[in-house]
C-alpha cells in the first residue's frame, strides 16, 4: 500500500498552481499567395511534372522480381498481381495510383534519385523494383509527364509545401513579413486577425510552467494539440 503525505500533495498542487491557458495563430505555408505558387511552379516545372502510375509493393526485392517476371513471361497482368499480391492502398484499384507528382514520388523512394528513372520510362514500362518506405514496388508507366494542372487546390498546395521544405529562403522571407502583418492586427482585434488572414487558431489548455518537463506539473507539452507553442517554449527557456 503506496499513501502520498498531504505535504507531498501540496507541494505538487502548487507547482501546477501558475496555469494558463492560450490561443495561437499560425501563419504557414497554405498562405503563400497563389499567384506565387503559380508563377514559381511555371519557372521550376521539374518537381511539378505529373505521370499517371500503377504500382505493386511486397515485402522483398526477389518477391517484386518474381512478380515482374510472371507478368513478363504472360502468365498473371499487373492488374492480377496488383489485386491479389500488393500489400499498399492501392491494391483494391488493381495498383491504378492515378496522377503522382514527382515530388511526391520522391517522397515515397528510399532512394529519391529513382523518380527520375521512373519518369523517363515510357508508356507501358514496368519499371523496378525500387525500395520505398512500406517495402519494395513496381511501377507502369500509363501516361507521359504532363504539367501538374494548378487549377487543383491539392496541386497548388503541393508546390507551397514544395517552397517550404527546398526554397526556406523564398518562403520565410514571405511567412516573416506576413507575420508581422497579422501580428500588428491581432494587436487591436485578435479574432479579425485570424478571419482577415484565413489563418488557424489553435486553442492550449491551461498549463503550468514546467522548463524540467517533470511528470508531475500539466506542462504545455501535454495541452497545446498542435505542439506548435510547445516547441517554442520547449526551445527558449526565456
């Protein structure tokens, strides 16, 4: 039987004792302008470059060989192998992935190097295997690469996320003076500068100060959802 004096009690109400609670605004990179995206996606097309895909991801490289070989010599079809043997999320599509972005195809290589070989291929290659992040896969090439069309919100985002993660210097400069902006409205009216700007607000729970991240204090690391703040005030003992 473990009992806890009433002294301890105290002495761990009171180092939770100075809570509280905040809101945050985050500028990121959904606000770069998209005439922006735009014009830089136009003058770097490379990573933007879309190609139409089949894939079949399996556990091994000889798994992914054997399969390529079967579907080779004729005796199974992508489709076939792709329903019965893929172990990704597109194995109920018969491995049809649709339009993939070369950034994005990057992103899914262990080697990134292999997008390239992939979007040289031609149409109807199959190509691999090639090792990901879920096991080994191949790919059929089912279109050229095209011009991602940047009419599609999900296209244009990909080339903000793209100017955040490649170009930090292009896309801080803009969040830098965009957060200035927002910073000096919130001033007068914090709820219009989150409308004026579209930008999120995030809602912390009370916390207390807990700069030795002890288990015993409601620090801001367990209350902030988007751990954004916490960052921040895990980063600056100021």
């Amino acid at each position: 039987d473990v009992r806890t004096s009433d002294a301890e009690n105290e002495f761990v109400a009171a180092l939770n004792a100075n809570a509280r609670a905040f809101q945050y605004i985050t500028v990121g990179a959904e606000t770069y302008p998209d005439t922006d995206a735009w014009t830089y996606a136009e003058e770097n097309p490379a990573p933007f470059q879309t190609m139409d895909l089949s894939s079949i991801t399996v556990a091994t490289s000889d798994e992914a060989s054997s399969i390529l070989s079967s579907i080779q010599s004729g005796e199974t079809t992508f489709e076939s192998a792709a329903a019965e043997k893929s172990t990704d999320s597109y194995s109920d599509a018969e491995g049809a992935m649709g339009a993939v972005m070369y950034t994005d195809l990057e992103g899914q290589l262990a080697d990134s190097t292999n997008a390239a070989t992939i979007f040289s291929a031609s149409v109807g290659d199959i190509v691999g295997p090639f090792q990901t992040y879920t096991g080994y896969a191949l790919y059929r090439i089912n279109s050229e690469s095209m011009a991602a069309d940047l009419e599609e919100a999900e296209n244009l985002n990909a080339v903000k996320e793209y100017i955040a993660s490649n170009d930090p210097e292009t896309m801080d400069a803009y969040l830098k003076a965009k957060a200035d902006e927002v910073y000096a409205l919130a001033q007068g009216s914090w709820d219009d500068a989150a409308a004026v700007y579209g930008v999120t607000v995030t809602d912390v729970g009370a916390a207390a100060p807990n700069p030795a991240s002890s288990s015993m204090i409601n620090g801001i690391a367990l209350t902030d959802p988007d751990y954004r703040l916490a960052n921040a005030v895990m980063g600056n003992e100021a």
